[in-house]
C-alpha cells in the first residue's frame, strides 16, 4: 500500500490545499492530512476547526484521514507507514523552500517527496492570504472548501 503524509498547519485548508489531497488520492492508497502542531505558532482557528474543515471536506472519500501530529515529520511517516511526503509547489520560492526541506528528509530518512504543481487557478491561494481575507471581512469562501466557515 502507498501511504503518503501530507503535512501543514492548514489554517485553514485552502481551495489549493483541497486540489493537491484529490491528486493525491489518485496517486497513493492513501493520503495522511497531517496537521502539525507547532505550540509558538498563533493560529486563527483551533486545532479542532481545521481538523473538522478537512474532515468534513473530504467526508466521501476513504483514501484520506486527518490526524494531528508532533515533532519532525519524518518521524511521524515513519510511525503511521508513509514512504512518502506529499507537498504543492506554487512558485519558485516554494520550490526552493520545499526543495532543501526534502533534501534534508532523504538525508535522514528513506521517505521520498513527491511534488505536484498546483493547478493555475489556485496558484496564488495561500492560507496567510485566506486570513488576511477573513481579518478585513472579505469574501474568503472562493478561496477555501465549503467546509471551512468563520464563525
């Protein structure tokens, strides 16, 4: 079975996020949301509300699970049986950013990073957008999944 770890902080999920899990889907038997837990980092929702957005965004589909998690990533794919990390490019930064954090990866483990490109209609969707958005009261619901509503 091909597991592959999706991590992020996922605050919240965004619509580019959400095409990246459903590429996967077809790519892997199964696709880990890992919501990484960093306890210096404010967040705008709680662990609980972006865990229920991508629960709730992909409740008909069985190949993804979403759990929280701790400490290094690949420590954790080495836990829950993931040979692969999965991770969106959207720019060429992302790219060198993502690029030295997989090397790092293979150097200490055997887990590959499989890159997709996001699709151009979400390529300028990050979750720092999303909640400068929400902040100024603008319309955030073409960036996210239905699933994801402020209170």
């Amino acid at each position: 079975m091909k597991k592959a770890l999706f991590p992020g902080s996922f605050d919240p999920i965004t619509n580019g996020h959400f095409d990246i899990i459903q590429r996967g889907i077809k790519l892997f038997d199964e696709v880990v949301v890992a919501i990484g837990i960093n306890a210096d980092k404010k967040y705008m929702f709680s662990l609980e509300e972006r865990k229920q957005f991508i629960e709730e965004a992909f409740k008909n589909e069985p190949k993804v699970k979403v759990v929280t998690y701790t400490g290094l990533t690949i420590d954790f794919c080495k836990e829950i049986g993931a040979e692969f990390i999965l991770r969106g490019l959207r720019n060429p930064a992302d790219f060198e950013f993502e690029k030295a954090i997989a090397h790092t990866n293979r150097k200490l483990s055997k887990i590959e990073t499989v890159f997709l490109l996001t699709a151009a209609k979400t390529s300028f969707i990050s979750s720092s957008i999303v909640r400068d958005v929400i902040r100024n009261n603008g319309d955030y619901t073409v960036l996210v999944p239905d699933s994801v509503r402020v209170k």
